[in-house]
C-alpha cells in the first residue's frame, strides 16, 4: 500500500476534514483549491461515485460523459462565457481560439439531446455524468470542500411538459435521498435560489456541519427549511409593489448621480427621507431594464463613510460577477460601484443581503446590515417581484416566526452537498431545442439540472464523522471493511495475521492489512487515523487462540476466537 501517514496537522488546515484527510494519506495538496487522491482517497471517491451512480441509472438516467476542455461558443449562446466572469478558467488553443475547462455542462447536454432527439416521441430523457468540474474559486478553501478542480456528478432531465418535468425533478430529489442516506449523512433540504445556473424551484441538500459556508433556518414546528439567500416572505398587501404607482417604479438609466439614486430611495418610500449629505454605510439597488437579460446591481456610498465603504464595497465585490469602475472613475463619481454584486459576497463582508437571483422581472427587496448588525436599510424597487407575486428575500433572524405559519426560525450551517434545479426553458431557447409535437408543432424542451459535489461528499462526511483519534468512515464509503493490525514480530502472530486478512478477503470483505515492522502503538494510532469501521488485532492473544475486535465508531472491544473471526465479521 502506497500511504504515508503524518503525525502534525498540515499548516493551511482549518477544519477537520482537511486536517484528517491529508494525514491520514488520502489527499496531498498541488496548488490551491487543487488535489492528488491517494490510494485510500481514491477509493473512498470512488465508492461515493458508485453510490451516486447505481441511484442515478436506478431512477433510468444515462451515463455519458463530456470533456473538460471546451469551446467558447456555446457558452457564449448561452451568454455564460460572460455571466461567468472570473470563476471560468479560459484558456487559447495554438491558433488563438478561446476554450474553457467547464464549470458546469448545461450547454452541452442541450445541444447534445438537440443533434439527437427531435420528436415528442423521444422524451422524456434523463443523462448524467460523473465528471472533473473547473471553478476558479475566489477562495478555494478546505482542502477539498471547496476545489478549484472537481468531481461533480450532473445530470440533465428534458421534458415535453412542465409535468414531465416535475416528475424528473421528483425522482432525482428521492435519488438524492437514498444517496445522502447511504453514504450516512445528517442533512438538511432546504429551498434554494438558483444563482448561476438560471431558472426557477430549487432546493439544496446541505450537510449540516459547523464548518459550512451556507445558513439555512429551520422551522421549530414545521417541515419548512430554506437556504437563508431563498427565505420566502410574501408581501404584506397594503406594501404590495403593484399598489404602488408606476412613477415609483425606477429605473435611473445610464450612470446615475447622487442626485438621482436620492431620489431613487425616496421614490421607494422606505418610511424615511434621504438626503444627499445623508450618512448610510451602504445602499444596494438592485435593478434591470425591462426586457433585458442582465441585473444590474448599484452600490451606493453616500457621504461620510465614502472611502471606507468603497474599500469595502469593491472587497464585497464577486469578481466574477462584476465589472467595476476603475479608481480613477470613481474618484470622478464617487458615489457608484457599478457592478453585480453576488449576494455570498455581501455576506462574507458582513452584509446581510437576502434578495434571491429568481426574482423574475424587476425588482428586490434588499436588506442591508453592517459588521456590527445595525440595520442599514431596507428597500424596495422597482415591481413584479416574483411569478406568484411573493418577495423572494427577507431578513430573518433566528427566532422570527416562519414564514409558512408554523413554529419559529432556528439557524445553522450547512455544506452543499446536492443542487437541484428546475431549469425550465432557459438553454432550449438559447439553442432552440424544440420537439415536434403530436400536433405536427415543435415544441419547446423544459429541462432540470441536478448536482452532487462527489469530492466534496468525501470531505462532508468526513467532517461529520470523525472524532480526536481520526476518522471514522460510514461503512458504504469507508476503504475497507476490516483492518487488520499485526501487532506483534512473532513469526506466528505474522502468519496468523495474513492467514485471517486471506480469508476475510475470501469470504469477499475489503480487507486492508498492516504487517509493517512498525510498533504496535504506532500501528494502532494509524488504524484509528485511516477510519476503516472494524480494527482486527492479531497479536499476543493468538497464543491462546484468540483476537481482538475493535468497532472504530464506538470504541468497543472484543475478544473472539480466531476461528470464529471471519464468521463473525461477515
Ligand atoms: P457553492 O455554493 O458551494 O459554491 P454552487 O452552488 O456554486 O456551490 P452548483 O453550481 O450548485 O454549486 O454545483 C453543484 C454541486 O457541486 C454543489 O451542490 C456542490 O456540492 C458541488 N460544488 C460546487 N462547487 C464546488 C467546489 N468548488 N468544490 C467542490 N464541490 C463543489
Ligand atoms: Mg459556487
Ligand atoms: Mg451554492
Ligand atoms: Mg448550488
């Protein structure tokens, strides 16, 4: 076996996964946000992927698979190439055309089902592959929680009809269930906003662990649970935007002046009176042309905190999302960071900001607090908030009441581990994928897209399951069934030893067998380390016919006799 284990925590590891899965030998480092998997990993990973596999072609989805390296165009009809920004890896090819390493494939399984499929007959389908993903993650961070490079598993459902539809969303979602459930995790389905990928209902099934970058609150009393981005509050009616009147509804084009994003704010009437010498730490405005594809989001600093809330703001700044004005021009206009603002963002400088991307058509409600929790402001633009005419986004806090009606709010956090999504038709009208109807019309495809972060799995389990001695791996994902420690260089113990990993082999466990030289102590250390659920100890006890079995999980030990060992352990 090709492991080395070490005795220090590496230096860059903050949580316990990361720690534990670099010394224990499965992962090392290559560069940031960038791993190798080891022996033990890369059976641990693939275990995972066989777990995610067997539930996706049980629910009769298709593996195929598609490169990494891709050409720019589809992505540019999709308008990612953009929407993208810097968390795309681009690179030439030697003739200067543009390529990506892909980030997530949407585009190229639409176009792949349109060169395919072209009558209703054909549908529904259902595809997916397990495939090495590219981010260029702002802050790779926690080992593998957060690559830069990726195992994703993603699939794609195409349907004729929004019931269709549905249905392929229900089958993955209980897909997931029986994944997350078999590779034993604690977690959590919340509902979710759709960010990037576009498109409309979505839930996130997020592992719950102190060390997540996700808050999601949770219903005391009720079944309700939501990703804090996606918190649904409706709209008080007597605060309804559609009472308001149209001249409220603004939209200030081109570059706005202080001047005009004051009365921008008055015009939202937000129950108080702005003013241009007004102190407000940040003012997030949120807008879009009627008709056009893009939001634009303003931040705002207002006189008497400008400089701090630039510097802040342009932290606050998602670089993939945004286009910033460069220093000069904003000394020249000091009051604009024109630019899109991703709420994760906002909430890592200690901004609370819940406005969800799925708003349709206008319009947000933007809270904003600062680092010391103050409330900044709230605000209301524009109209038309979402299809069923709810505000997608509210501020809650731990405590409130729910917004289903039921219980109050407690928070935690959370790992995503799985993204499903609703798509609708947003890449088949980007490509035009049509299906000739009954009726001899073609028809629009509706699509979902359906995510699992199988390297993240590793570490999310990982994190959940481990304790001060090392890790303690769920069986389905574990790299073995049974350890076996030869503790002892008596030649009998040694031969005891391989005799019983031999038929423990046969008798079809996955055995790992450590007959180092190494002390016993060091040997036992490393067996509670690696996290394989059964430690078997061969050693003095054989003498009298006897060995040892320890349960990794609860600490349990056993004496049992050597020849009852593989019934035992089968
Ligand atoms: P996150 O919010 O953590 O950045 P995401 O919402 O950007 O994730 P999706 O686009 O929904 O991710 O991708 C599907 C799944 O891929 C996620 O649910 C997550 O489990 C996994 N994933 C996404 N980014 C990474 C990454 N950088 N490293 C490892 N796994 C990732
Ligand atoms: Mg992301
Ligand atoms: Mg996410
Ligand atoms: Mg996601």
């Amino acid at each position: 076996m090709f492991l080395r284990t070490l005795r220090e925590d590496p230096a860059d590891a903050e949580v316990p996964s990361h720690k534990l899965l670099v010394r224990a030998g499965y992962v090392r480092r290559v560069a940031p946000g960038i791993y190798s998997w080891l022996p033990l990993g890369l059976q641990v990973l693939r275990n995972v992927e066989e777990v995610v596999r067997q539930e996706m072609n049980g629910i009769g989805a298709q593996e195929i698979h598609f490169p990494a390296l891709l050409p720019r165009e589809p992505y540019e009809q999709s308008n990612r190439w953009t929407e993208y920004g810097p968390l795309l890896f681009r690179l030439q090819d030697r003739k200067g055309a543009d390529m990506l390493l892909g980030p997530t494939h949407e585009e190229l399984f639409t176009l792949t089902v349109k060169g395919e499929y072209n009558s209703y007959k054909d549908y529904p389908v259902m595809l997916y592959q397990i495939q090495t993903k590219y981010r260029d993650e702002e802050r790779p961070r926690a080992g593998i929680l957060r690559g830069r490079e990726f195992v994703m598993k993603d699939s794609y459902s195409f349907d004729i009809d929004d019931d269709g539809l549905s249905n392929s969303y229900r089958l993955h979602r209980d897909a997931y269930v029986r994944i997350f459930d078999r590779v034993g995790l604690r977690y959590v389905i919340v509902a979710a906003t759709s960010g990037a990928m576009g498109g409309s209902a979505s839930e996130e099934f997020l592992a719950e662990s102190p060390t997540g970058e996700d808050t999601f609150v949770r219903s005391t009393d009720s079944d309700y649970a939501a990703n804090v981005e996606a918190v649904v509050t409706p709209v008080p009616a007597a605060e309804s935007i559609e009472d308001k009147p149209a001249a409220q509804v603004h939209h200030t084009p081109g570059t706005p002046t202080i001047e005009s994003l004051v009365d921008f704010l008055n015009a939202a009437e937000m129950g108080r009176t702005f003013t241009a010498a007004d102190t407000l730490k940040n003012v997030l405005v949120k807008t879009r042309e009627p008709g056009a594809e893009k939001w634009e989001m303003l931040a705002v600093a207002v006189p008497g905190d400008r400089e701090v809330d630039f510097k802040r703001l342009e932290a606050a700044v998602e670089p993939a999302e945004v286009e910033l004005v460069d220093e000069a021009d904003f000394a020249a206009n000091p009051f604009l960071v024109k630019g899109y603002i991703g709420p994760k963002a906002l909430q890592d400088n200690g901004i609370r900001y819940l406005a969800d991307p799925r708003v349709v058509s206008g319009t947000a409600w933007v809270t904003g607090a600062d680092q010391a929790g103050h409330h900044v402001v709230d605000l209301v633009c524009g109209r038309d908030f979402t299809p069923d005419g709810t505000i997608e986004a509210a501020e809650v806090r731990e405590g409130d009441a729910a917004p289903d009606g039921g219980g109050t709010l407690v928070a935690a956090r959370g790992i995503e581990i799985g993204h499903i999504f609703q798509l609708g038709r947003k890449y088949a009208d980007a490509f035009g994928l049509d299906a000739l109807g009954q009726d001899g019309k073609p028809k629009r495809i509706t699509m979902g897209s359906y995510g699992v972060g199988v390297s993240r799995l590793v570490a999310a389990i990982a994190e959940q399951s481990h304790d001060e001695l090392g890790l303690v791996w769920p069986r389905e994902v574990a790299p073995a069934d049974v350890h076996v420690v030869i503790a002892g260089k008596d030649e009998a113990v040694r031969e005891g030893g391989e005799r019983l990993a031999a038929e423990l082999d046969e008798a079809g466990l996955r055995v790992l067998l450590d007959d180092r030289t190494s002390s016993p102590g060091v040997k036992f250390a490393d067996a509670e380390l690696v996290g394989v659920p059964t430690i078997l100890v061969v050693g003095k006890g054989l003498a009298k016919g006897v060995v040892e079995v320890k349960d990794r999980r609860t600490g349990d030990r056993e004496e049992i006799d050597v020849d009852k060992a593989v019934g035992h352990l089968v």
